[in-house]
C-alpha cells in the first residue's frame, strides 16, 4: 500500500532501471563512431564555393609551413657548417 501511494509500478523497479542503464551504455557504444564521424563534417562550409576558398587557403598554410621549415632546415645546415 505504501508503495502504491508514492507512485510504484513495476515499469520503475530496480531490475527494470538497471536493464535500461545497460541497454543506454550499448547505444552509446553504437553511437558514438558514427557521431564522430560527423562531427568531423560540422567544421565543413555548407557551400561548394565556400569549400574550395577554405581548400585553397588551407594550401596556401600549408606552402607557408613548408617554406617555414624549409628555411629553418636551411639555417640549421648552414650554422653546422
């Protein structure tokens, strides 16, 4: 009767939550490849024209690190010698 009153139903017993909280980790598992996977397509621009500007620009960071470390293997070869 005290039970009744507070509001139990089977649906809420222990076994029952503990059941749900397993099923809950094992969807998280499932999950979470795939919501990695898609975060990694937030960071992309939602325009074909907009991808190419940050492709291009990300090219031309990408030749500014090279000649970066190009000169800085340049002026450690030449302080060796």
């Amino acid at each position: 009767a005290m039970l009744n009153r507070v509001g139990y139903s089977p649906e809420i017993s222990h076994g029952v939550l503990v059941e749900m909280a397993e099923h809950r980790k094992d969807l998280e598992k499932k999950t979470k490849p795939i919501l990695d996977t898609l975060r990694s397509y937030q960071d992309l621009p939602p325009d074909k024209a907009l991808a190419a500007l940050a492709i291009e620009d990300k090219k031309r960071q990408f030749g500014a690190a090279e000649k970066y470390l190009e000169h800085v293997l340049h002026s450690a070869l030449a302080s060796t010698d």
